[in-house]
C-alpha cells in the first residue's frame, strides 16, 4: 500500500518522540492561551477507535482546546475514521461536506485520521476531491497530532499528509481524556496477524504487537487510584496477546484481578483459535473478571469458515463453546456474524443458524458481508448478490431476536449486583449500568446511586436491554 518513510527511522526511541511531541504540545497551548477555542470530534468504528480518540482528545485539551458537541463552532474538527465495511466511506465523505462551512466561518483546522486514511484510494479521493482538508495522519503517526498542529498554525506547511505504511511502535505516556470516569478502555496490543480472508484491519492496523505488562498493570493501577471501577482490555485478539517469555494472556488477566479498586475486568475479542485452558481456567478462578465472552463465530459452516482463514470447524467452536460452559456454568456468550460470505450456500447458512440455535447467544452483532479492496474474500468470484445476503440476514436477525426474548425471561425476577455507571443513553432521568453478563440495565431511581455497585431486581424485558429497581 503505502511507502516507506525513511525520515522516520531518523526518529530516536518512542520515549524521546513522545517527550518531542509533549514539547510541541506545550508550543502550540502558548499560541492558543486566551483564545478559547474549541475542538469537536467524531469517531467511528471499534472500541480501539475509541480509544484512539481519547488520546486524541487528550492532546487537543492539553494544547488549549476544549470539546464542543456542535462542529459548527469549532476551531479544531477530527474525524477517526473506521473501514471495516463500506458504508463508512459515505458517512465520511458525507460529514466532510457538512463541515466545509465551519472551515470558512472560524477558520478551523480539518483533520482525518485513523484506519480508513490507511487506503491508498481514499487518500487519493480526498487530495482530489477534498483539498481544505489540513492534516491526514494514520494510524501509526496519530501520537505527532501535536506536532501537526503546530506546523499548520506556523504556517510551516499549508497541508500535511503523514501516513506509513510500516508497523507501528507503541507509544507510551500520551496524554489521554477519557470518555467515562468509572468504566476505562485499556488497549493491551496493536494490531492484527490473523488475516481473515474478508477484513482490512491487519492491512490498516499492521503487525500484532502487546504493550507490556507492566505498563498496562501502571496504568490499571493509577485507573484505580482515580476512581476507576471496571477496566475493559481491548485488541484485535486479545488472547494472543503476548507479554514476553511464559507471560499470557491468562497471566495478565490474573494479575489485573489483584488490583485493588478495580471491580470488574471485561475484554474484546478473544478469537477461539486461540482460546486455551489456561485462559478459561484465568476467567473462571479471577473474581473480578466477568463472565461473559465475545467470542467471534463468523459462520457456523466450516467450509465457509475455511474460506474465511479462521482455523476453526463448526465442530471445534461448539467444543469449544461446551468446554467453556462447563467450567463457568453461567457465562454469558456474545458473537460476531457475518452473512453472505462469497461462496455460501444455503447449507451453509443453515450451519450458521444451527450453532446459533445450539449456542443460543446472549447478544449476536450480525453483519451482512461488504467487499473489502486489497483482501483474499475480495477478488472471490462466487460474490453472493445483495438480495440473498440480506434475505439470509433478515432470518438470522429473526432467530436471534426470539432467542434473545426467550432468554431474557430467565433475568425476569432477579437480583443483579450492578454497577450503576450514569445515566441511561435515552433517557437522562432513569440510570443505567450492566448485569455480570454485559446485559444492559435501566432502572428509575436517584443519581445519587451513580458509580455505586447496588442490588437491582429485574423486572421487565425490553428486548435489548431490561428494565430494574433498586432493592
Ligand atoms: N478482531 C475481532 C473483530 C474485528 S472487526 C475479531 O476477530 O473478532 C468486528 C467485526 O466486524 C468482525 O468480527 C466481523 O464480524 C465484522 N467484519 C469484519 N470485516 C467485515 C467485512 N468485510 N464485512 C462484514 N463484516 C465484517
Ligand atoms: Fe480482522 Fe480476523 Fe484480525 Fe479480527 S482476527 S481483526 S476479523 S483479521
Ligand atoms: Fe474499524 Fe479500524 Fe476498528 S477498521 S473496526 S476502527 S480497527
């Protein structure tokens, strides 16, 4: 895809590029002081995404600016983008027109990143078609954010594109603005070696690499002493994550477990491939970490599985499956499925709705097959029209939702620990948090009971999440 930049080898350790970059910072908040501008962001995709765009925030905070819901009166407009399916390029494209205006009124600096900038075809698109866009970085030059601020503002260049092609470093130490301040996203490892025959992530994201141990343990560790309850792990595939020599996933997962403060210990995604005893064995004895599993399906066939490179059977992922709800009686599964994978027969979709049948998921994200450029899947010839795909969709969607109710009934009456995390997305006056199981909660009371961990009788199913009271 990309080239090579060799200025970048130039480029000293991560530790110095940082502290290069905390100097930039410092630069451009004596340029911004007094001027109260403003910054807007909007970030698409995965919870690594969101990730990502907490430490963008974090630098753009430290550099003078503050968050505004509403780009038009914003000084500094972000977008993160996502392009694990198509339709993300025409929510991009759309907001880019959407924001022109606010580019003439205050004069704000446009800036792209993240994995869609990692496509050679849309950064064409976007030199042609685009050109007040300021700054273009990638997903392995989002940390110089400041230092491209700071060249834009002096002038020093009138447009930077800053995107590589090679696998990034981890950076340490950048500064970060979190979303929440009880639950917190921890990334644990970059990037993807799996190469699902259908997915962009491991050409946009590059090589797996794990941050290490200690650094993720600090890091829980002062989450902690900040008041954080519950910490969400996340990667591409969290449970190859590897820490140095003997040091595993279901090592790190036990030593997050003795942080004291921390309550609840989540991770996505795991990929069955690599789900070994020992991480089984780490879910069912740490206390603190939930019992619940993403554990991507993909297809239920193993044909279409095999076309998929994902190196598992429909037979092993229901041993699998069996194995793990043996050890941990009352885990909860959630997955991933993709319908319409090139060459997928009827046949084939039945396998995916029978493990779906068998498993009977606690949550299924379903998604209907997009072509990705540069993939294997891609240039498959036996590409399934729209129709049919999204015929198989509408009945797998079916089959979920009467599983799901069904499953509901079995809270219908209980008691759930729950940690009561703010309020609830649509309705600002009733709370909400989750069930050990991921389930979401709502439930009408004080918001005194904000960021408490209190017992909540179930008492009503509303589909995707349930309804609560306090007792
Ligand atoms: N690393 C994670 C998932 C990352 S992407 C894993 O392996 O599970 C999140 C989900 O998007 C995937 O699980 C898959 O179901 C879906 N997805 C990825 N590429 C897709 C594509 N080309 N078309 C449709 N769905 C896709
Ligand atoms: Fe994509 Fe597969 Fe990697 Fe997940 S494991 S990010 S689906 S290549
Ligand atoms: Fe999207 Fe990149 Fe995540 S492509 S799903 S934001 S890793």
């Amino acid at each position: 895809m990309l080239k090579y930049n060799i200025l970048e080898e130039i480029r000293v350790t991560e530790k110095e590029e940082i502290d290069l970059q905390k100097e930039y910072i410092k630069k451009v908040r004596d340029i911004n002081k007094n001027k109260k501008l403003k910054y807007y962001i909007l970030t698409m995709g995965c919870s690594l995404n969101e990730n990502d765009s907490e430490k963008l925030c974090g630098m753009l905070e430290e550099m003078d600016y503050s968050k505004t819901e509403n780009f038009e009166e914003a000084n500094f407009i972000v977008f993160n983008t996502c392009c694990i399916r198509e339709n993300a390029e025409d929510k991009l494209f759309g907001k880019l027109g959407e924001v022109k205006k606010a580019k003439k009124e205050n004069n704000a600096i446009i800036a792209i990143g993240g994995c869609m900038m990692q496509e050679e075809h849309i950064l064409e698109k976007l030199n042609k078609s685009y050109p007040y866009v300021d700054i273009i970085f990638g997903t392995h030059t989002l940390h110089k954010l400041p230092e491209d601020v700071y060249k834009i503002l002096e002038g020093t260049n009138k447009k930077i594109e800053d995107v590589l092609d090679i696998d990034g470093k981890i950076y340490e130490d950048l500064p970060i603005k979190r979303v929440d301040n009880i639950k917190a996203q921890v990334t644990i490892m970059y990037g993807c070696n799996n190469y699902c025959t259908y997915c962009i992530v491991p050409y946009v994201r590059g090589r797996e690499r794990s941050r290490k141990p200690e650094d993720i343990i600090n890091e829980i560790k002062g989450l902690a002493k900040e008041g954080y309850k519950e910490i969400m792990l996340l990667g591409q595939n969290v449970n190859s994550y590897n820490g140095g020599k003997n040091y595993n996933f279901a090592n790190l997962l036990k030593d997050i477990n003795k942080i004291e403060g921390i309550e609840k210990i989540r991770f996505i995604s795991p990929h069955p491939k690599d789900f070994t005893d020992d991480v089984i064995e780490a879910i069912a004895t740490s206390e603190k970490v939930c019992n619940t599993l993403h554990l991507p399906l993909q297809s239920g066939s193993s044909n279409v599985l095999k076309a998929m490179n994902r190196k598992y059977t429909k037979e092993q992922y229901l041993k699998l499956v069996e194995k793990i709800k043996n050890r941990i009686p009352d885990v909860a599964l959630t997955t991933d499925i993709i319908v319409g994978f090139p060459g997928e027969t009827e046949s084939d979709f039945e396998d995916t709705l029978d493990v779906v049948r068998k498993v009977k998921f606690e949550q299924v994200f379903m998604f209907i097959y997009s072509r990705r450029k540069g993939t294997v899947a891609d240039k498959m010839e036996n590409q399934i029209p729209e129709e049919i795909k999204h015929k198989r969709f509408d009945r797998l969607k079916e089959l979920v939702e009467s599983q799901i109710k069904e499953n509901n009934q079995k809270y219908i009456g209980t008691i759930q620990k729950i940690l009561i995390d703010g309020t609830s997305k649509t309705n600002e006056n009733t709370l909400s948090g989750r069930t050990d199981s991921n389930k979401v909660v709502v439930i009408e009371a004080d918001k005194k009971y904000i960021n408490q961990t209190v017992n909540v009788k179930i008492t009503q199913d509303c589909m995707w999440y349930l309804k609560g009271e306090i007792v």
